[in-house]
C-alpha cells in the first residue's frame, strides 16, 4: 500500500507544478488539511509495520525519500 501512496502524493505535487508552470503567479499549495491527512496516513503505516512503534514519543519530523522519522 505504502508504494501505490508515495506515487499518489508524487503525483499530485507534480500537478501542482504543472499548474504552477501554466498559470504564472498562480499558487497550487496543498492545503492543511491535505498535508495533514497525508501525515496522518503515513504515520499509520508506520506503526502498522512496525517502523515506528514506540507510543510514548513523539514524531517531530520524517523523510519523505526514505521513510524515517526523528522520534523526541
């Protein structure tokens, strides 16, 4: 699932630099709530999996490339 996500998300930031590109000065931005959303899916997974299974922390970044997050 994780793989069909991460070129879904790719696929929509590409749009937006489409966009981006015919409308000069035009902004595309996703929003909060998408950004938001994406994170919380991410996460998820991560904790499913077993990448990320420590409760008691908090996720204070990830990378989006490879996947890691910086647990504090």
């Amino acid at each position: 699932m994780i793989d069909k996500f991460q070129h879904l998300v790719s696929e929509l930031y590409s749009g937006v630099n489409a966009l981006e590109s015919m409308l000069p000065g035009r902004h595309f931005t996703p929003d909060g709530h998408m950004s938001g959303s994406i994170g919380e899916c991410l996460v998820a997974d991560a904790i499913a999996t077993g990448k990320l299974s420590n409760f008691a922390n908090t996720v204070t970044a990830c990378q989006p490339n490879n996947g890691t997050c910086i647990v504090t």
